[in-house]
C-alpha cells in the first residue's frame, strides 16, 4: 500500500516561519506514522522560486533572481532537516525536471483546447500572487497582506476552468471526503457552485519564470507552475525512476486555508484537463496565529522556528505543534505556551515517568526486569485499544487528537504508579512478584507509549527503548501492544529526558 503526502511549496521571497514549519511538521507525522504501519511512503517538500515576488526582492539585494533563489534555497532545505523531518525529496521549480514536466503540462491543457489567449485587467496582489476581485478586498486593500493591490492590464493565455464547473461538482458530489475537514469541503464546493471564471496562467514581460512552449514570451503563471510540482517530483526525485505509478493518485495534500481555492479548485480542474486523475484527499488546515493575527512575514510577527529548535530542540517543538491547537482549526501560537507545556507534560508526565520507572528497575530489581506479563493487568486494559484508536485518528488527520489519546496513556501509567507504589512493595519481600509485575508493567507500558510516539518524538522515543534496553528501531506498529517486553537485563537510571529550561526568553 502507498501512501504519498505532500505540504505546499513554500514561497520563497523571505524566510520561513513557525507556520511553515507547522504544516511540515503535521506531514512528517503523518508519513513517519505510515511507515510504522509497513507502507510505502514518499513524503514531498520544496520551495517555490518563480514569480515577480522573488524577481523584486532579488533585485532590491542587487542579485539575479536565480543567484538570489540558490542562496535561500539553502535556509529553506535546513528547515526540514533541523525539523527532523524525513522528507523523500526536496523540490525546488527551478529544477530541470520539473521546469520540463511543467511545459509538457501546460502543453497537453493547450492541446485539449482548454487554453485561449485575452486580456486580463485587474487587481494584482504581490503577496499572494493572486488576482483579486474587489469584493476580495478591504478598503481597498488585501487582506491577508495589508496592502493595495497593482492594477495590471496584459494579454495572457487563460486556462478555461468555467469548463469544469459541472465536472467539478460531480466530483466533489462523488467524494464527500474529498476536501478535509468538511466545512473547508463547503467552503470550496460553494465556490464551484456559485460560477467559476477563467484564470490567466501566464504573465507577459517578465522573464523569470518556466517560459509557456507555445509562447515563449511569457511564463507561467506562479500557480500553473507550482501546483505541478506534486506530479513533476515523481518523475524526477529517483534517477531513472518514474513514481508516478506507485504514488499517483494515492496523494494527501496538506495545504493552509489561504491557498484552498488553488489547491482544491484550480488544481484539480487542471489536472482533468491534462489527463490525469485528481488527488486522493486534500487537508485544509487552520493558521498559526500570534496575537489573534495570521503569522506573516508581511505583517512583521514571525516566530523563526530555527530559533525555536535551537532553545528546545526539535522534539519539543513537533510537539507542542501538534498539541497546540486542534489540526485543522486557527490556533493561537505564542512562547509561553510552548515553554509551560515542555515543563509540564514532556518533562513531568513523560520524562519523570521514565526517570522513574528506570530508577525503580535499577534499586529494587538491581537492573534486571523479569518478563511479568499478566492477563489482569491494568496496564493491558490501558494500552489494549491505543494502536487502533491512534491509527484511527491519524486516518483522519486529527493529529491532535492522536496524540491526546497516547497522553491518556502517559496519564494512566503515572496514575499507576501512584496507586501500586513500588517503593512500598519493596519493603516487604513477600510482595516480591506484585513488585516485580508492576515494574514490567510500567516498563511495558512505556515501550508501547514509545512506539505510539515516534512519528511525534523521534529523538524522545528512540531514548525512551534504549533506556528500557529495546532496539531504538523496532517501531512498527504492532508495538503498540501490551506484553511484548521480553526479560531484560541491565536497566540503569535514565538521564532526565527534557532537562530543565529555565526561560521561554531564551528563544525570542
């Protein structure tokens, strides 16, 4: 089974922030996750380095707008990394491979007489790369960017997506699943419905850019260019391999809110025109807000999230994106917040518990856990359903909620040591084996909260089984299971897991 997830190309005329690194950080979940289920998994990133965006901003730092792209490229590929993501590929639209798969595409939509050339006039946002109607705009402004529109009048070659208004509806009408979550599915159909209108797909007199084959003149639209990069990747990412039989359509596109009339409308409309089939699902997720504002380079209140990986590291930062806010909906990002949750649930709940447990192993059993394994153990009450119902939610893309599900987990194994008290039990030698049972339940139990949490907190969950003396790799999912600790021999006090941060400052 394949399992193909995608995150947006990120533009490239600044930086990145926390909202980009919030949407990379879901998708390295989601295909992290799938590859403990034995799947096949290519995870795609990459950047957008077309567009009269980043032709401005190169010029304003006095360089060409490839020198200026091959420089930021190099910050933006850190991101990942740095994110610990594990990302298949990284694509850049200034690639061969898919500069040449983006001309085959536009030419097989001219061939299918879908393309025509007019005059465009109206009102041009830079920021998004987008035309706006005025009805779009407020006081005369955009509103995600704050500032007024170019009016632009040029001959361009269109692309007739009034054409697929009937076929689009019949899709979305087909697959209620189609866009995620349903009210983004309302949201994108309500558009198709209300009248689509043609959209150019090329802009004249600017020639950075994948030239149109037709006309050379002009180049391709931003979007034109960078919505294929989720087919043009497979043709290249792997020397002499093409993916596109393995991986398309079985296609997640996760995508921010702002950028879903292109994804779930434009997109699939272009790819009926040039002949192939539509993506298997779109997630459309919220913004990351700091002071009730959407994060923007634009606005000035970014958050860097290198900043961020470099006071916390990289475990804690995936973690409080994904617990932050409920995936999918706007959430408030601040600082604060992620400090008093590494403290409170990362070094409290999970690191004193393993802390914990490890110490006991290591004074009361002198290091060596017997395998105690029981059918009335609490413990296999507590892990019993958690690989399904998290499999369940992240087939859902309730991130959110999955990782809720392991912290019940996490709370109920810290409750259980609170009730059997293993200090107590050993003091009296005749309780020698209720001992022993609670510590190979503990034990257990972590193992399978470790497991459960890799695709969150890979660095944390290798640590986690290296402490309890299991293979740091043995993390496929049917881990998730209660008993499958064998005796081990050795176990020694862990080193604290998220060692003491003393000020959120640290990262601002």
């Amino acid at each position: 089974m394949s399992y193909y997830v995608t995150t947006p190309i990120y533009y490239v005329n600044s930086t990145p922030h926390i909202g980009h690194a919030y949407t990379t950080i879901a998708a390295d979940i989601l295909a992290r996750h799938h590859r403990q289920r034995g799947e096949e998994v290519f995870f795609l990133t990459g950047v957008d380095e077309h567009g009269s965006n980043v032709a401005r901003v190169a010029a304003e730092q006095g360089l060409e707008p490839k020198e200026y792209a091959d420089r930021i490229a190099v910050v933006w590929k850190e991101l990942p990394r740095r994110l610990n993501a594990t990302n298949d590929f990284f694509i850049r639209t200034t690639d061969t491979g898919h500069k040449g798969f983006v001309q085959g595409f536009l030419q097989r939509m001219y061939d299918a007489e879908d393309v025509y050339q007019d005059v465009y006039a109206g009102w041009y946002c830079v920021g998004c790369e987008a035309f706006k109607t005025e009805a779009e705009l407020v006081d005369g402004k955009c509103p995600i960017h704050e500032t007024t529109p170019d009016w632009i009048e040029e001959k361009n070659w269109f692309f007739r997506l009034s054409a697929y208004q009937g076929r689009l509806l019949e899709l979305y009408d087909s697959r209620p699943d189609f866009v995620l979550p349903g009210f983004r599915y309302n949201e994108a159909r309500s558009f198709i419905a209300g009248g689509l209108q043609d959209f150019s797909i090329s802009r004249a007199g600017q020639p950075w850019g994948v030239p149109i084959p037709w006309d050379p003149e002009q180049v391709a639209y931003v979007w034109a260019d960078a919505l294929v990069n989720y087919l043009s990747a497979l043709t290249y990412a792997r020397s002499g391999e093409d993916l596109r039989s393995r991986f398309w359509p079985a296609v997640r596109h996760l995508l921010g809110k702002d950028i879903l009339r292109f994804h779930c409308v434009y997109w699939p409309a272009m790819l009926l025109s040039a002949g192939y089939e539509v993506p298997h699902q779109l997630f459309v997720h919220g913004y990351l807000l700091l002071d009730d504002r959407k994060i923007s380079k634009t606005l000035g209140n970014v958050i860097d999230p290198l900043d961020l990986i470099d006071a916390y590291g990289a475990d804690p930062v995936r973690f409080w994106s994904a617990r932050a806010v409920s995936f999918g909906q706007d959430g408030i990002a601040s600082i604060d917040g992620l400090h008093e949750r590494y403290e409170r649930e990362l070094a409290n709940d999970l690191g004193n518990l393993l802390s914990r447990t490890t110490a006991m192993i290591a004074r009361y059993l002198e290091g060596d856990l017997p395998a105690r394994s029981r059918d009335a153990s609490p413990v296999r009450t507590l892990i019993a359903d958690l690989g399904g119902d998290v499999a369940a939610r992240l087939d859902e893309y309730d991130i959110t909620g999955a990782l809720e599900r392991i912290w019940e987990a996490v709370r109920g194994l810290n409750r259980h040591v609170e009730v059997q008290a293993p200090w107590r039990l050993a003091e009296d030698e005749s309780r020698r084996l209720e001992l022993e049972e609670t510590l190979y339940d503990l034990a257990d139990g972590l193992r399978a909260v470790a497991v459960a949490l890799a695709s969150y907190l890979p660095e944390a969950s290798s640590q986690i089984l290296a402490a309890l003396g299991a293979d740091p790799g043995e993390i496929g999912w049917d881990g998730v299971d209660y008993g499958l600790t064998p005796a081990r021999t050795g176990i020694a006090a862990a080193s604290p897991l998220f060692p003491r941060i003393d000020t959120p400052t640290a990262a601002a």
